[in-house]
C-alpha cells in the first residue's frame, strides 16, 4: 500500500494519502530550537534541551497518537465550517462527494509544507525555523479559488508546556501554579514565575481580531484540537490569567477576492516580549510592505537561506549510481537523519520524549563519524564533549551531560525553588567499572582520526582537554587510555571482558568475555596506528613505543580471535561468566549473532576465507527480505548469565528482531572482501525506500531508517519501530560512500576503491574535501564487483593504489578510476 512518494528534485517526501497508519515525521532546525513534526502538524518544540527546554506540549503514547500540535485552522465565516491546513487535527472526510478534501504534506530537509484543498480555498503552511533565529515560523497562504468572495476566520494554535518535562508530567502543583500567560500588541508571552529568565511567545505578522492565552478556553469542555470551541465560535475569549494551562491562539478575520492569494505568517519563538519578541514580530510581518517596495519578506529570505544550507551541505558529497534508491536516500535522506542524530542527539521523538537528557558515549562517537564532512563544527563540538566525559581509566561514560563538564556552560541563576533537588557533586557523575559498558571508549578513537583526516588539523591532537575528573591531557593521550583500558580488561580466554554490556545493552556478560569488543579493540588500535606512525617517523617522543606496542596487541587479538572466536563457520559471541560459550554452534537458542560478524574483516583480522564464510552464514542464518536478524534462533529460555536479552520477546528488539544499526557492518565487510554484489543485496533487504509501497506491513517512514523491524518469529515480520534516532543513518552513510562506492581519506590522501555489483557501468560522485572539489568517475567496463585497473587525476595516470594527494584549496580534480 502506498501512501507517498519520493520528489528527488525537490529533495522532499509527498505524503499525497494522509491517512497514514502511523504519524510520518520531521525534524526541524540546526541550532538551538528544534521541532519533532508530524505529516499532520502533531509534535513539540523545545529549545537546546529535550528535556529542561520544551516549548509546547506532547502527549506520548496518547489517542491519537501525536497531540497535540501547531495547527492553522480555517473557518467558513457564511456557513460556520471549519478545517485545518494538515488533514488533522479537524480531519475532514477524504472521501465525501460533496466537498472533497484533498491533503498533502510535503517533508523537505529543514521544512515541512501543509497543503489542503477545500471548498474552493487552497492553503498552504510551511513550517521552519531559520538558522540564526530562535523562532520557529508557519508562512501561511490561502488562495480562493472561486468565483465568490469568501470570508474566512483564520487561527494559529499551539498549547504551551511547562519546560521541564517531568514536572510537566508529574508536578502538576508546580506546572500548573507557576506558569501564566498575557497578551499586549499581538504578542501573547508565556512565562515561567518561578524562573524568570524562561519565557515563550506567540505572535502573527498582522494584528489578530482576538486570541486566547488559555488552553481551555480555545478547546471548550469535553472537546479536543479535533473541534475547539473558539474556532466553532470564530473568535477567542481575549483572556490571559496566571496558572493554570496556557496556548497561544491568535484568530484573525480574512476577506479573499475571488482569485486573490492572502498570506500570514505565525511566530513560535523562544524569549521574552519586549526582550525579542517585537524585534522578531517585526521582522516577519513584512509579507505586504516588503513586496510593495521590491524587497524580498523576511520569511522568504530566510527560507532560502535555509534551503541553500542544506544545498550546502548535499554538495560536500553528492553520488550518481545506477541506484536510484541509493542516490535518494544517500543525497538527502540519510544524510538529513545522520546529521539529526549528531545534533539532537538521540532523546526527541514520538518514542523518546525527552524523558532523558545528554549524549550516549557509543551513540555520540559513531554518529559523528558520518557527517564530519558535512558538518564539521558540530562534530568537533561532540567529539570535545565526549573527551570531556572520558575519565582517567580510559573508559567513557555511558549517558552524561556534556554541560557536567564543560567550563564555559551557560550558568543560570541560583533562584531559590520550593522544590529540594539535592546538588550532586560532580564527583557523584563518574560512574565506576559496575556501570561501565565495555566498548564506549573504543569508539571515539576512530571518530577523532577520522576527523583529522576530514579537516586536516593534526594539531587537534595535541590540544589539551581534560578528562572528567579535571586532569588535563593531549587528545592523543585520550586515544592512547582508551586503548590501554580494553588491554587491561581481558578474561581469561584473552578476550575483552564484558562488563556491564557492550554495544548489545541486553547481553549482560558480567565477568563473562565479548567477542565484539575484542574485534572492537584491533579496529581502534589500527585507528590509532594510522596516526601514530607518521608521528612517531616525525621523531615524536614516545609514538615510536606507541606503535610497537600496539602493533604487538594487535598481533595478539589476531591470535586469539584465531584461536578462541572461530566457531568452523562464524564467529561466537563470546563466553559467559561461567565460560560458557554464546553465539555458538553448540548453543541451542542464540547459535549465531549479527553485531560482531563483520568486525574481523572490518579490523583486518581475518583471512579472505573466513570473511566470506561468516558473512554466507549471515545471509543463510540470518537474513530476511527485510534484513538481518540480530540473532538466531531467538531466546525462549531465561539465562540471566547471557544477559537480559533472554528476557525479551522473541522477534522483539535485541531478541531475533531486524535490529537495523549492525546491518550496516556487514555492507562494509562484503564491501571490503570485493563482493559488491552481496554487499548491496544486504544494503537493499533493509533500505526504507524500497518499503514505499509496503505500508501495510511497514508501518513507518519510508525515508528514514529505524531502530528495528519485527523478526521472522513475531507475527508482525517486517513492522518497523522507533524511527529516525538510530545510528543506522550514520552507518549507512559510511557504508554507501566509503565502502561501495569506496571513496575514503588518508591522513593526506583520498582513495577509491569501489566494490559495487557487476552490472553497474559504472558511477559518478562529487567530493569537496578541504576546500578543494573531486570529480570522481569510475568506470566498469568489464563488469567486475572490484579492482582498480587504472586511475588519471587530471587526465594524467596515477599509480593505482596511492592515494589522491590533497589538492589546493579552491582547485577543481578529474579522477577517473576504472574498475577491471
């Protein structure tokens, strides 16, 4: 069933069927204001923090399932009828003869766009927020289509929430008594009496004909968004009171001349009326005069602006494959949610609500691998705040919050509050070996070499940053101490021990030993090697013993995962407590598990042999149509000495479920082992874009990647959950560009090396890569999955094999690889 569709030359998903199963959502804004949008206009905003910063209300898990929202309502002034811009929350019938009502939404990067056809009225709603304004904008445009003059009430809504949100849910005695509302110049403020520096508004770029303040003022008794009384009415109550729970609603009475287009724009913004609520008013409420004098409105301007950041963005890397899919998730879609998940973390959604705040270690330093190219101030950002989280020991810790540990946090003033909160002391955040996850730290130290190969700061790594317990440090001593401390936690197998988890959160091994994070640990080392080695060639003191003695460890976890992990035909998991093994032939439930398989030839571990044949008893264990399975068979016994993973339904999550992240891993091994074939058979059992017209077993958004589908022992197979804030995005980024298109980075130096399926002719990306642009064309004229035959930079032949030197900044380079 199909529902949408795919506008790869506007870079937008059209939802022309809004009746989905499921709310289909956006995520809006780059900075400090963000919005969880729905195709219907349902979600929340908030401002830096999901959880200490919300703007408008959400009630999770509520019938129907995304209210409330930011809705424009219209209402017939000669008949009373009225409707909204999104299909809900009014939801007119979309199969009445007699006034059809045809609905459309369309998901850009960065901005959503209502439209709704009705009784000769056609509207719009674009919903956005600029880059450098903490407002969030709905450029609303209404056409009459008829031949009659039309009269028409226009209302903007939203329901304002309590900024925390666990007070919002659970201290009503506070919500409701200290938050109140008041209404001066079109500006209805909203503020927070017991933090005075807190204030929301709402405002219009015309003066309204009224408003209310008052949430049930505009909704009535025993009503919903679905049919508020003061649109029924068509005028608000005028009434702003203390207490109690507050909207903004601002009505304002619209003449349209037949064939004439009136346009309004609504303001959600973060602040104060008089500190920046005029200011900003005025900004936007030039939609007339700015026409009028041949200048463009405000609002235009900075959707353009917003527009071309992302265009921006598109262009640091840009594919063109036989792929169509590929192209269209990989030049906008995948990169849009890659990017959402390194700045909003992984808190916001219809799932998370914000119910927890801060970064996960492992999350934060695997997404940020992803988008450096595209967004390298924020990864920089994030890769400082996990150092900072990073202790002596060399572990990270798992959820923290990155303001805990950063000098320059804003400080807010010390207000006193009826409500005790015990102060913790900073001491109490440093969580010890028991709370400890046994891979967090492995991760950052790819993302930081990563990141001096995208920007080519090699002094990053001798920037002092401090570890969380205040010591000061190089970048490279933080690489060097998350190294050691995976040496130093080994079993008695020579494996890594398990900890409290590793990736996997529900396989609890204790002091049992994990297979992934010993594969983990040779990926990193290998990282770090690649850095070290030039340094230690430089003369740098100390780097010449680094690389003896890592290289020395890697050779060890090369025997040990020779001697210890191979099962015959893949790898095991690991051993339990008891030295029991997991993910094993032996076993009778979990036999098999997806998450480490690949890493062996990720690590270069592994000969070409055992490679192939782990990644065939993937495909024939654990492959589906809609992916692979985490593990198989799935869990039906309790064992406690696994983990808590048998404690889950099987099909359901860590237990046999499609768990979406580690599908990523095995493309790039494929892609590694030359087999580019299977690696893009694996890429397209998951891909959501090949799900469009599969809603009915789908469920969700078929642009974005998900936490995990149903597995094969669930009678829901295939149903996806929890989308958008998953490291999938990431990963699957990596894998398409890195891997099979195969374009990667040196510390001075980009490599092709494609590993793509033989029936491709060949494909084309564009690369800007310090300042400097590549124009990459691989060529396959004998159909081959992998190899590089010849390459010319500039129409002249270059050794195959060497990298691409770096170009100057501002030059355009001609790479031509052909494949045979």
């Amino acid at each position: 069933m199909r529902y949408g569709f795919f506008d790869t030359a506007a870079d937008e998903y059209v939802i022309d069927r809004p009746d989905v199963p499921v709310s289909w959502t956006n995520y809006l804004g780059t900075k400090n204001l963000c919005t969880v949008l729905s195709h219907h206009g349902g979600g929340y905003s908030y401002y830096k923090s999901s959880e200490y910063g919300r703007i408008t209300r959400f009630r999770q898990n509520g019938v129907p399932l995304d209210r409330p929202g930011h809705y424009v309502y219209l209402r017939d002034d000669a008949d009373g009828d009225y409707w909204s811009v999104s299909w809900q929350p009014v939801g007119k019938p979309l199969d009445d003869p007699a006034n059809p009502a045809v609905y459309t939404t369309r998901h850009g990067l960065g901005y959503t766009r209502f439209e709704a056809q009705y009784k000769g009225i056609d509207a719009s709603q674009t919903v956005f927020i600029p880059l450098d304004d903490d407002v969030e904008l709905w450029d609303v445009r209404l056409t009459n289509t008829t031949d009659e003059v039309r009269e028409l009430t226009v209302a903007g809504y939203v329901e304002f929430s309590f900024h925390t949100i666990s007070i919002d849910n659970q201290n009503l005695q506070m919500s409701l008594y200290a938050s109140g509302s008041s209404y001066e110049d079109g500006i209805i403020e909203y503020d927070f009496y017991y933090e005075p520096w807190t204030f929301h508004y709402f405002t219009s770029s015309e003066t309204p004909s009224s408003y209310d303040s008052l949430r049930d003022n505009f909704v009535g008794p025993y009503r919903t968004e679905t049919n508020p009384v003061a649109i029924e009415r068509g005028e608000g109550t005028n009434q702003s009171a203390t207490t109690q729970n507050h909207c903004g609603a601002l009505q304002h009475k619209v003449t349209l001349q037949p064939g004439e287009t009136k346009r309004l724009v609504y303001v959600l913004g973060y602040g104060s009326r008089d500190g920046v609520g005029r200011d900003i008013q005025k900004k936007y409420a030039d939609v007339v005069s700015a026409p009028a004098e041949g200048r463009t409105p405000a609002v235009d301007a900075e959707f353009q602006r917003l527009r071309d950041h992302w265009r921006a963005k598109q262009d640091k890397l840009r594919i063109r494959t036989p792929h169509e899919g590929m192209n269209t998730m990989i030049n906008a879609w995948t990169l849009l949610q890659a990017e959402t998940c390194v700045q909003w973390s992984r808190f916001a959604s219809f799932v998370e609500v914000g119910g927890r705040n801060g970064l996960g270690y492992r999350d934060t330093a695997q997404d940020v691998m992803s988008v450096i190219h595209s967004n390298p101030v924020k990864t920089r950002q994030r890769i400082v705040e996990l150092l900072r989280a990073q202790v002596e020991a060399g572990y990270g810790l798992h959820l923290f919050d990155p303001k805990a540990f950063d000098p320059d946090a804003e400080k807010l003033p010390d207000v006193p509050s009826p409500t005790i909160v015990p102060t913790k002391d900073p001491k109490d955040l440093i969580h010890g070996l028991e709370d400890t996850c046994s891979d967090d730290h492995l991760w950052l130290v790819p993302s930081v070499v990563e990141y001096v190969k995208e920007t080519g700061d090699h002094g990053f790594l001798d920037l002092e940053i401090p570890f969380a317990e205040g010591t000061a440090a190089t970048v490279y001593e933080h690489l060097r101490r998350a190294l050691q401390f995976s040496a130093e936690q080994v079993g008695p197998n020579g494996v890594a021990l398990g900890l409290r988890a590793d990736w996997n959160d529900c396989l609890n091994l204790g002091g049992g030993e994990t297979s992934l994070v010993t594969f983990l640990h040779a990926w990193a080392i290998r990282a770090f090697l690649e850095v070290a080695e030039p340094l230690a060639a430089a003369g740098r003191p100390g780097a010449g013993d680094d690389v003896a003695r890592w290289t020395t460890e890697l050779d060890r976890i090369r025997g040990v995962a020779d001697s210890e992990l191979w099962d015959g035909d893949w790898w095991i998991r690991g051993y339990t407590r008891d030295g029991v093994k997991i993910g094993s032939a032996q076993n009778d439930e979990g036999k098999i598990f997806l998450e480490h398989q690949a890493w062996p030839v990720i690590a270069g571990i592994t000969s070409q042999e055992r490679g192939e044949r782990s990644m065939d008893s993937v495909r024939e264990l654990l492959g589906s149509e809609y992916g692979n399975h985490l593990n198989w068979p799935a869990f039906t016994k309790v064992d406690d000495t696994v983990g808590f993973v048998t404690r889950v339904y099987p099909g359901i999550k860590e237990n046999a479920a499609i768990f979406s992240h580690p599908n990523a891993w095995p493309i790039i091994a494929e892609a590694l082992l030359g087999r580019g074939d299977e690696a893009v058979a694996f890429y397209d059992a998951i891909l959501p874009y090949h799900q469009n017209d599969n809603i009915e077993v789908r469920g969700a958004e078929p642009y974005a990647y998900v936490q995990f589908l149903y597995g094969r022992d669930h009678e829901w197979f295939g149903k996806a959950q929890n989308p958008w804030l998953t490291g999938t995005a990431g990963w699957m980024y990596t894998a398409v560009t890195k891997y099979v298109l195969g374009v990667r980075l040196t510390l001075d130096g980009l490599v092709v090396d494609p590993s793509v399926p033989k029936d491709w002719d060949g494909f084309e990306v564009r690369r800007e890569w310090r300042d400097a642009v590549y124009e990459i064309e691989v060529r396959n004229p004998d159909h081959v999955s992998h190899g590089v035959a010849s390459v010319t930079v500039d129409g002249v032949e270059h050794p195959v094999g060497e990298p691409v030197p770096a170009a100057p900044a501002g030059s355009t380079v001609s790479v031509v690889v052909t494949l045979g």
